[in-house]
C-alpha cells in the first residue's frame, strides 16, 4: 500500500519561508510524477509545482520566482521550497505522486499571517 508522507506546514509571517517534505512508500512502481497541490478555504484545489520525471519542475504563475520543487528520487521524497510567502499562499497543502495510479497525501496546513 502506497503512503504519502508530509512535514513542514505551519505558520509564518509574510515574507517568510518555509519547507514542505513529501516521502513515498509502499509498492511504488515508476514514478510518473511527484507534485504539491493546494486548497484554499472556499476555493477549488490548484496545482502548484510538479516534476515528470525527467522533466523540468512546472510552476503556477502565482508561485513562480518564489516556490521552488526537488525530487530525491533514491528517497521517493519531493520538496517544495517556499520562499517570500503571502497571505494568499494560506491553504492546506497536498502531495501528489502519479505511478500506476494517483496517490495523494493528508495535506498539510500552511497559514500566512502576522
């Protein structure tokens, strides 16, 4: 059974940074693809970053310059490195592992606020 595994939500200030971890386990076939999506109260769930494998990490124009993704692929974990984060950037974040089928995290709950 595929587990998603996350850390690093919490709360920051505005302008601060923080770093989200996403570990795979279980019977993992090849990776397609590795990524973090995210809800926001009231708002449908969005896309932020995501690395195909051997591709090129995608990013939402809303995070662009300021969200940065990484894959250990020896580890099965995906990275997503938050920096400059907004109050807009609040929502609870979800990893997203495409292999033989879509495996998702539990989500973890980014709050930025002063």
């Amino acid at each position: 059974q595929v587990q998603l595994v996350e850390s690093g939500g919490g709360l920051v200030q505005p302008g601060g940074s923080l770093r989200l971890s996403c570990a795979a386990s279980g019977l993992i076939s090849r990776i397609n693809s590795m990524g973090w999506y995210r809800q926001a109260p009231g708002k449908e769930r969005e896309l932020v970053a995501q690395i195909i494998s051997g591709g090129v990490p995608w990013y939402a124009d809303s995070v662009k310059g300021r969200f940065t993704s990484s894959r250990d692929n020896a580890k099965n974990t995906v990275y997503l490195q938050m920096n400059s984060l907004k109050p807009d950037d609040t929502a609870v974040y979800y990893c997203n592992v495409v292999a033989a089928g879509p495996y998702w995290g539990p989500g973890t709950q980014v709050t930025v606020s002063s």
